[in-house]
C-alpha cells in the first residue's frame, strides 16, 4: 500500500519539545513526542509512506527566513522522502523574492496557520502574496476553521479561491478544523483540495464520508497532522472509514501524486 502523508510539521532538534509542546497548548492535547525530524522519520517508518509533506508556520515576519533555510536543510538531508511547503507572514516585505528562492531551493508550496498569526485568509493584504505564490506555480496549504476564531473560516477561504483561480488551495482538515458544518457546504472548487487530517478523531464514519462523497474521492489527500497524532493512528482511522481499496488508493497516494507530479 503506497502512502503520501500530506501534512505533517517538523522543527529544529534545539526547538522540537517545546514546539510539539506549544501546539498541544494551542489546542489543549497532550503530544505523545516531540516534532523533529529523527522523530518524523521513525513514526513514518512505521506505515512505510514514501513521501511526506513537511512544513512550519512562521508567527512573526522575523520567523520566515529561518524557518524556510531549516525546512531547505531538512530536504537537502532527505530529497527522496520529503515534499517541502515553506513559511510566509503578510508583514513580511520581500514576500516576492523569498517565494521565488523557495521555490528554487526545490519547495512545493507554501505554509499558513492564520488562527495563529491572528490574520484573515482573505486579508486584502495576503492577496498579492497568493498571487506571487501561484505565479511561481506554488500551492498553498491552509489550516482551516478552528471553531474558536474566524480568521481560518471556510467561507475566508472560498473567497480567496474564487478571486485567484489559478492558485492551488490544499484545505486541511476536511476544510474546517472543528467547523466542519461549515465546511461541508463549500461550493465544488476546481482549485480546491482537502486533506484528512485532525478530523477522524472527532468526526463519525458517515460525516467523513458524506464529505468524501460531496467533494469527490479525487480532492482528498491523506494527512497526519504530526505531531497532533502519529501518522500510524491516523493511518488507522482512515483505515476504518472503509471507503474500499480504489478510493483509500486514490486518497492515500494517487491524488497526491497526481497533483504535485511526485514520482516514487
């Protein structure tokens, strides 16, 4: 069974307690490890994935540079395994020459957590950096709708894919972090993707399905969320929807494959 994880975080060694640490307080869980690269590695090992999309949000425009040469350095060590989605900040000023030497370092996208930056998906000034984004033919990666703030509603991120067309949107969380009820009335998308992750836990079989069904096995990639859950109980869960070999194919690799042009 081939497996791409399509969600996962990873940090500095010097760093990676204390981040797995502050993520868990953002969301009140307990992390059962850290979010380093070494720790990624052995819990990927456990599911035999092949590739694994790794990224890091950065909080402060201070943040970006770092966290994208850590994210280039962690590709350099692993060029076969992991697919890199870097950081941005909208208050950061050379957003258009850090998005073209991302994407020459070999970067596939582009991170945003905006419940933790404190800004609005559809902010007026996020939309040129969107742009530049997609004209570097680089995806975004949302996190989306935790039911506590409005910054990640799925509506904010509806607007954005009608206004820009040509960028590729990766919605995670079946769209809505804890506002799933929401997300499942998106309107059908053609530049809109979702993933699976930090949503079995809370979600009922028929719910996720109904959503798979709504939007099309081919829109879903397979996600972990590491270190929010190990990709092996996420694996598991996804597992017991019982969607059948061809659509578990579809979502645990093909779709992912396909979109991003990876080859084994």
């Amino acid at each position: 069974m081939k497996i791409i994880d399509m969600h996962s975080h990873i940090f500095p060694d010097k760093i990676a307690d204390r981040a797995a640490a502050s993520i868990g307080e953002f969301y009140g869980l307990h992390m059962d490890c850290d979010a380093s690269v070494n720790t990624l590695l052995k819990e990927e090992a456990k599911i035999e994935s092949g590739k694994v999309l790794v990224c890091s949000s950065a909080l402060a425009p201070k943040q970006v540079e770092s966290i994208n040469n850590f994210l280039s350095e962690s590709l350099n060590a692993h060029p076969d395994k992991f697919v890199v989605f870097g950081a941005m900040h909208r208050d950061y000023d050379n957003y258009k020459e850090e998005i073209q030497r991302v994407k020459e370092l070999g970067f596939t996208g582009i991170k945003f957590h905006h419940d933790m930056q404190k800004i609005d998906i559809d902010d007026p000034k996020q939309m040129p950096i969107y742009k530049e984004i997609a004209k570097n033919g680089l995806a975004v990666l949302f996190h989306m709708g935790d039911d506590r703030y409005d910054y990640s509603a799925p509506a904010r991120m509806v607007k954005v894919a009608r206004e820009i067309p040509e960028l590729t949107i990766f919605a995670a969380h079946f769209g809505g972090y804890q506002r799933w009820a929401d997300s499942i009335h998106n309107p059908k998308l053609d530049n809109v993707y979702y993933d699976t992750s930090s949503s079995l836990f809370a979600l009922d079989k028929s719910t996720a399905k109904r959503f798979i069904d709504y939007f099309g096995p081919d829109r879903f990639f397979f996600g972990s969320d590491f270190p929010m859950w190990t990709p092996e109980s996420e694996l598991k869960r996804f597992l017991n929807l019982g969607l059948g070999d061809e659509v578990n194919k579809m979502i645990l690799h093909d779709n992912a494959a396909r979109v991003l042009g990876l080859k084994d």
